[in-house]
C-alpha cells in the first residue's frame, strides 16, 4: 500500500470513531424516556449500554487500525 493512502486511510479510520459516537448520541436522543409515552426508563439503559459496548470496540479497534496505518504511511518519512 502506498505510504499516502495509508495514511488517508489511517485518518479515516480516526474520523469513523466521530460518526460512531455521533450515532450513539442519536440513539440516546431517540430512546430518551419521555412522558408522552414510549420507552421506560430501564430499557433506556439497557438500550445505551448494550449499544455503548458494540461502539467502544468499534472505536478501539478503529484506534488500533489507525494507529498501524499511519504508522504504514510513516514508513517513507523514516526513509529519507
């Protein structure tokens, strides 16, 4: 792989960790217990947790994707 693709991918990877927590900030808002009616308030939280753990290993392993990518896209910099 080219040192400059892994380093954009390497960026990506860190910029998809933004989205993932844009999304569970929307699935917060969204099962949010209301008083008009809905989700109670125990399944809230199992709702955040259960989608909590599945976005902090997408985040890490994000992180761990990342970090070796740019570390890929260093390499040409060592070099010279």
């Amino acid at each position: 792989m080219p040192p400059r693709l892994a380093k954009l991918a390497g960026l990506g990877a860190f910029g998809a960790i933004a989205l993932f927590v844009a999304l569970f900030a929307l699935i917060a808002y969204v099962s949010f217990p209301r008083d008009t009616g809905g989700i109670d308030s125990t399944l809230a939280a199992v709702t955040w947790i259960s989608v909590g753990v599945v976005i902090v290993a997408l985040a890490a392993l994000h992180i761990v994707l990342g970090r070796q990518l740019m570390e890929l896209g260093g390499e040409r910099d060592r070099e010279a």
